[in-house]
C-alpha cells in the first residue's frame, strides 16, 4: 500500500469511530456507485450521511476543509443521488458531512465533524 493510501485509509478509520462515537451507525466504507465513491455512509437516526474524510499531516498546503471545493460537493451530491437510487430503502433525510483529519508529526490527531455541509 502506497504512503499516501495508508494514511487516508488511517483517517477514515478515524473518522468512521468518531462517526460511531457520536451515535451514527456506519452502513458503508468506501461506498460504491457507478460514478465513483463516498467514503463513508452511515446514518444519524433515520437520516442518511454521505461523508467525505479529508486526511493531511500538515497544514502547509492548507487544511483539509480547504480540499472540499464547491465542485467536490457537487460531485458528492450526485454520488449520493446516485448511492441512494441504488438502494430498496427510503431516507427523510440525506446530508453531505465532511470530516477533516490531521495527522501530526507528534501528539494526538486533531478531527473536525462539519455536519451539513452540501
């Protein structure tokens, strides 16, 4: 496994247990469709939550809030859209959530859970 692979699949490991920690049930790591992938699917009550984990381990090219630009949200609402046609089950509510993980030389990870975003 490349570097670069193992620490976002660390991140998401990450995320997926504060998502867990925070009440949320995770139905899908690395969920598919046919236009590509969210990283993580869980739902918040009867609410679905596509969740995009950003993972860095320094802020030098800014942090991983700065990566979600409006034309990646765009894209997470359509892998959503497209996710969600593809099951039998109905959702009241479906919300963009993105998770943003930084990976210090040294110390604790830092995680911020930006709930709604798109």
């Amino acid at each position: 496994m490349r570097a670069i692979d193992a620490v976002g699949d660390y991140g998401e490991r990450l995320a997926e247990r504060l998502l867990v920690d925070q009440g949320m049930t995770v139905l899908e790591r690395r969920g598919r469709c046919r236009q590509g992938e969210i990283d993580i699917v869980a739902l918040d009550g009867e609410g679905l939550v596509g969740c995009e984990v950003k993972t860095r381990r320094s802020l030098l090219a800014g942090t991983p809030a700065d990566a979600v630009t409006p034309v990646k949200l765009a894209r997470l609402r359509r892998l959503a859209a497209a996710w969600l046609a593809q099951q039998p089950r109905w959702f009241p509510d479906v919300r963009i959530d993105v998770v943003c993980v930084v990976l210090p030389g040294r110390g604790a990870p830092r995680i911020e859970h930006l709930r709604g975003v798109a």
